[in-house]
C-alpha cells in the first residue's frame, strides 16, 4: 500500500490509459450496435472487428499526442475537455488515412500508381488488419462509432475526475506540501489547495521567517516554523514540495531560500512578484537575454459573438415559451405565501460597468429584501418555504431569461455584481467587467460558489480569455448536473 501511495500518480496513469482503451473499444461496439439496429441493417461485428483494434490503437495515441496523459489539471478540468475532443477529431482523421494507406491498390486499375510504395511498406500490417473489407464499410457508421467516443470518453473522464477528487480529498495519492509565506498571496493560494484537491496536494502548513507567528494557525493550518527548520520539517511531516508565495521577498532572500529548497531535496515552485498582473492573458518574449512580458490583446471573434447571440435568443425564447404554464403557478404559489412583489429586482452592473436591473422570482420575504448579504444557508429565516424549493431547484432563475432576451446579460459568463461590491474592484477584478455577465459560469458549478464571487475571480478570467462555443456547451451541461447534484443533497 506504501509503494501504491508513491507512486500513485504513475499508476493512475496506466490504468487511465487501459481505461480508455476499453472505453473506445466499447464505443465502437455500441456504435455498430446503434447503427445496425436503428438503421436496420444487416452487418456483422466480425466484418468490423479489425477496423476497430486500428480505430482504438491510433485514438490512444492521439490521446497522448493531445496530452491527456500528462498529470495536469485546469479549473473544474474543462481543458481536458477540451483536448478529447481535439484528440478524437484527430483520431478520426488519423484513421480515415491509415484506411486508405492500408487498402490495396489494383495496378491494372490506378495505372499511376508506379509501384504503389506507401502500401508495400505497409502491407504485413494491411495483411495483419485484414482490411481488404474498406468497401464494405459503412461511412455512416465511421461517424456514428467516434460521436460514441467522444461521449463515452468524456463520461468516463468525469466519472474518473469525481473518483480522483474523492481520493485526494481523503490525502490519498496526495503530495504533501508547505507554503512558505504567510501574506495575501499564500492566503489566496492556500484557498486554491483546498477547493481544489483534484491537484493532488495536501497542505500542511505554512512556513514563516517573522517571529510574530510562531506557534500561530492561518486558515486552520499551523505555521511549522522558519526556512532555518525546513530539513527537519521535510522529515517531520514528509513535505515534497514548497511553494513560496511571498512577492514581497528580495531577490538575494528569494535566492538563497531557493538554494535551500534544492539542498534539502525538495521541489519548489515561486509565485512572481508581478502575480496580479499574470491574472491577463501574457506572452513571454526576450530582447535578446533580456526577458519581457508583454499582453496579449484578444482578437476581434465576430462569428463567436454573433453566434454566441444568436444562440442565446434561440435559447431564452425557447425556455420561455415552454415554461410559461410553469412561470404562472410560480407566480401565483409566491403570492400565496407572502405578500409582496412576485418579481425581486436589482441593480446589477453588466458589460463596460453599465448598470441594468436584474429579475429574478422572489424567494425571500418582502421586508428582507435589498442589498444585503445573499443567505448562504437553506436555513437562512429570509428565505421564505417555497423560496427554499426555488432556490435549490433554480427556478428562481428563470426570469432571467428576459435580460438574455433584451441583451443586457448571456446564458454563460461571469456572474453580475451590486455596484457597492463593483466600486472596491481593483485591478484584475475590473476584467469582469470586459464581458455581458451571464447567469451561469464557471463559478457558479464550482466548489468556491460558498464564497463570493469578487474573491474568486479568476474563475471568470479563465472564462474570458478562453471564450469558445465548446466551453460554453461544457458549462452549461456541467450547470444542470450542478443543479440537480444540489438538489439531491438538500
């Protein structure tokens, strides 16, 4: 069990890679099964049974060439998302070519061929695959078996993302690690640590050279001690790595504090001095020896935004009409219960700080509501009995649609703020402001929704330098498996 512990991380990744091999193996049955018998037709899976090893060999490797076998993870995982689907549209295209590279060339009939080189080369494996059948094969079905691998793929990814955060969260497989400084920076990243235990580190406490904090717990975590103690600290609690999240630090400190990180054995890593400003989109660039950082501007993505609109009114408009049945008994069920407006409105700011009003169902009683703090608690006396149910089921949200509809907000983006909290922005936070917000995202499915949102923005900066149709897909069916993980758990 000692030696699993270890070396867990090389051995999540060899099962993962058995895993997707039966995963796609399995897809490719179920999308011949699927195809036969929806289309009714009358085609054995030994005529595919070849054709299938080759689709599985080359969507594993593309997988690896796409990088999915790199112990790397992105907020709520969306990147690997992302990169399946980039990987099995490789696959596809890898596989459409080793077909035609393995088929057999009559001279007689391609004439132009001089001594067809390619599929010499390549015939022990042509006569292996035993693909003489390609003229049998159904391109229908070509396309139906990699839909069938995509979705399966992403399926088994989650369901192993859920069951890797589930281990990490009980410090299995998990990296112990220390944070060397005690100022806002390793506040922040220490906060990251722990909404996000799918990164595989287990923090054990901080590490401080000012004296005041000896013997003190920061979030719960004890400051172990000075960088003068960290050899025995690595014995002590088995540290493997240390981050060093103090800015502030001078370079000659910073320097010798790296010095005896690599003495001691330990892997580190440095949080830059200018980390604010790593919160936009950068490149690195060098003038000669001499390194820069220069941002990145994003470019003019016209066919996005337009589509991205397009969408949402095909959307808003949809859900309305089909709820409007349901919107009237809301309506009338919040009348019932309390007396006051059934709509509970207010003044958000949107896109460029442009104030709007935002509608939601009103779900607590008249008197409470305003500008307060949002009841974090189901128990919370505000809230009305049915504003309970609206909340947890999201009803409440439906009324939103309309500013979808007007173009004031948009299914997906960062979430709108009261222009109390938009006044203290600073810096980075501004950024969310570049966008129209939205009532789903990125934070909103995400284990830091317990805390406000202006404290975690880089969850809405993540969205807005990496804007796609395919993110926006990702979120909005993460948000229903959100809501109805929410809605079970009450």
């Amino acid at each position: 069990m000692n030696w699993l512990r270890r070396h867990f991380d090389s051995c999540f990744i060899v099962g993962q890679v058995w895993l997707d091999g039966i995963s796609v193996l399995f897809s490719c049955i179920l999308g011949h099964y699927a195809y036969v018998n929806f289309f009714h037709v009358d085609q054995s899976l030994g005529l595919y049974s070849r054709l299938f090893v080759v689709i599985t060999a080359i969507t594993l490797a593309s997988f690896w060439l796409s990088g999915l076998y790199r112990w790397r993870k992105s907020i709520l995982n969306v990147e690997e998302y992302r990169s399946i689907y980039k990987a099995t549209l490789l696959a596809f295209l890898l596989s459409c070519t080793a077909i035609f590279l393995l088929r057999e060339v009559a001279l007689d009939e391609k004439p132009w061929v001089p001594t067809h080189l390619i599929y010499r080369i390549l015939e022990p494996i042509h006569h292996l695959m035993e693909l003489d059948a390609v003229d049998r094969y159904s391109r229908v079905m070509f396309f139906l078996v990699f839909f069938v691998i995509f979705a399966v793929t992403v399926i088994q990814r989650a369901c192993m993302f859920s069951i890797l955060n589930w281990l990490h969260r009980n410090h299995f497989g998990s990296h112990n690690v220390a944070i060397y400084g005690t100022d806002a920076a390793a506040i922040r990243l220490e906060q990251k640590l722990r909404l996000f235990p799918t990164l595989g580190y287990r923090l054990v406490g901080f590490i401080s050279d000012d004296k005041s904090f000896e013997g003190v717990r920061l979030r719960d975590f004890p400051v172990l001690g000075t960088r003068d103690d960290i050899p025995q600290l690595k014995k002590d609690y088995q540290i493997d790595r240390v981050f060093v999240a103090s800015p502030e630090l001078e370079e000659s400190s910073l320097l010798e504090l790296c010095s005896l990180l690599e003495k001691s054995g330990l892997q580190y890593q440095v949080v830059p001095r200018l980390f604010h400003f790593f919160s936009r989109r950068i490149a690195i660039d060098n003038l000669d020896s001499v390194p820069l950082i220069t941002p990145v501007t994003d470019p003019v993505r016209p066919i996005y935004f337009m589509g991205k609109r397009i969408f949402d009114l095909l959307m808003a408009s949809l859900v309305l009409m089909l709820s409007l049945p349901l919107l009237g008994v809301i309506a009338v069920l919040i009348k019932r219960e309390s007396p006051g407006p059934i709509f509970f409105r207010q003044t958000r700011i949107g896109k460029g700080g442009k104030p709007f009003s935002m509608i939601k169902f009103r779900t607590m009683y008249a008197e409470h509501c305003g500008d307060n703090i949002s009841p974090d608690s189901k128990r919370d006396p505000r809230i009305t009995r049915f504003g309970r149910f609206l909340r947890s089921t999201s009803l409440d949200e439906l009324p939103q649609l309309w500013n979808v509809f007007r173009g004031k907000m948009t299914l997906v983006g960062p979430r709108p703020e009261m222009p109390f909290i938009v006044n203290t922005y600073e810096g980075a936070q501004t950024l969310r402001l570049a966008v129209k917000p939205g009532i789903t995202g990125l934070w909103q499915i995400s284990e830091a929704r317990r805390s406000p949102i202006h404290e975690n923005v880089d969850y809405d900066l993540y969205y807005i330098d990496n804007q796609s149709f395919f993110l926006d897909v990702v979120i909005l069916v993460l948000t229903v498996f959100a809501v109805f993980r929410v809605r079970t758990t009450h």
